[in-house]
DNA sequence: TGCACATATGAGCAGATGTTCATGTATCTT
DNA sequence: AAGATACATGAACATCTGCTCATATGTGCA
C-alpha cells in the first residue's frame, strides 16, 4: 500500500533525489577530502594542524577543506583552547567509504 | 610480519589511494550521472536517447557523461544497428549507490 | 595589555567541469 | 546513392572548485 503511483518496477530517482545523493558523493569526490574523512575515521578526533599535516595540504587548504565537510554535516568541530578538534558526524560515510575501499582497493582485478 | 613499517593501528590512505578513491565518487558526483547510473541498474540496459530522456538532457550532454563513465570502466556501450545500448561494467557500483540511496534518502532523520 | 599560536575567512586566480552548437561517423531505408 | 536516424566528438564558453595569500578571530601566556 503506497501513496504515490509508481509506473513499473524499475524506480526512478527524481532529479532532487539525484542532486541530494551527487552532493553526498560531491563530498568524497576530492583527494584531500578523503583522507581527511580516512583519518578522522580512523582517529576518531584530530586537530586541524594534524588533518593538515596528514593530507600534506596548508593549514588554510585544510581549513577551507573542512568548512565544507562542517557545512554538510559530515564532520563536527569542537574547540578546546586554542585547538579545534574535528571528528565524523555523519555515521553514514563510514560504510560509504569502507564499501568503497574494500572494492576499489583491496580487491585490485575484478573491478567490473 | 610485514614488509612497511606502520607508525600506528590507524592505517593511513596513500595519496594515490585517495585519488583512486575520490576518482570513483567524482563519476557519482554529478546528479545526471547518479542518475544514469541509477536508471541502468534498474533497467539492465538502455539507449543513449532513452537515457536522455530520463534524465532530462539533451543526447549531446548523455553522451559526453556517458563517455566520462565509460572511459572510467563503470559502463560499457554495445552497438546494434544504429542504436548503442549501455549497461553498468563495475558491479561494485550497485552496492555503492544502494547504500547512499538508504542512508540518505529513506531513512531521513538519522543522517548523522 | 601585548604577543604568539591555532584556526577561520574572504578575495582573487588558475584549472577543472558540464553544457551547447556544429560537425563527424555509422547504420538503415528507399 | 541519397537522405534520415542515432550517436559521438571537438571547440567554445560559462560556471564551479580548490588553492594561495592576506587578514581576521579566538585563546593562552608573559
């Protein structure tokens, strides 16, 4: 029992649906961004100087790099002193990327 | 026993890992290639006019996005006649896509 | 208060991206 | 062969991205 009439059994996604999950994929769709996700992921909480010198981008490439994830809600920040400390909010992109890794990288040979 | 010293139990992406990965999520970060991916796993195969027409655009602009995703290896394009008919190559991309599509657009309300 | 440290932010710029428009190629029909 | 249909491709162009550089904000310390 469903609302909304569907024409076959193929869905289709709406073009806002498609906009909303390409703004999803949007986010990982940058080196820096991934590893900054990666070792957040893995560290649980880092400073921005860390993320930096991690990704071995500037502090400020960094900076701008997780406003971004910030105003997507991926990642949250959280001062203490003079340090801000990032950490993942989005539960989601840790199957995301780990579906991603295990696929794109471990498994080198039958990618298609 | 391993070969690369690994300063930590928090293992690191390279960065030619990091671009293979962003890599991929860039063919999804486009709301007419999410969608064109989408359509084709749901329907198998497809015509580059049909895909057009499901996503709205001209078959110009399918084709150039068809071709970033076959260059990339997650489609292949077989002719028959003077129609060219798409299917997805990369079976990794349905699971990919599956889990973005239920994270993040069933279940709103616990994105994070 | 003054200064150093950690991070954030805005402007400006170079390179990437996606579209359109014109044209090219392959196939079918007559 | 000529024309029509289906798709591909290249060039041009507007927009978007991510970086740097300069400057601002917030915090700790002397």
């Amino acid at each position: 029992m469903y609302l909304v009439p569907m024409d076959d059994p193929a869905r289709r996604l709406t073009r806002s649906d498609a906009e909303s999950l390409a703004a999803r994929f949007k986010l990982l769709a940058d080196p820096g961004r991934v590893q900054i996700v990666y070792a957040l992921l893995e560290s649980g909480e880092l400073r921005v100087g860390d993320i930096a010198r991690i990704v071995g981008a500037s502090e400020s490439a960094t900076s701008h790099q997780l406003r971004q994830l910030r105003m997507a809600g991926l990642v949250n920040a959280n001062r203490t002193g003079r340090e801000v400390h990032y950490r993942i909010a989005d539960i989601h992109v840790r199957l995301l990327l780990d579906v991603a890794v295990e696929h794109y990288l471990h498994d080198h040979g039958d990618h298609r």
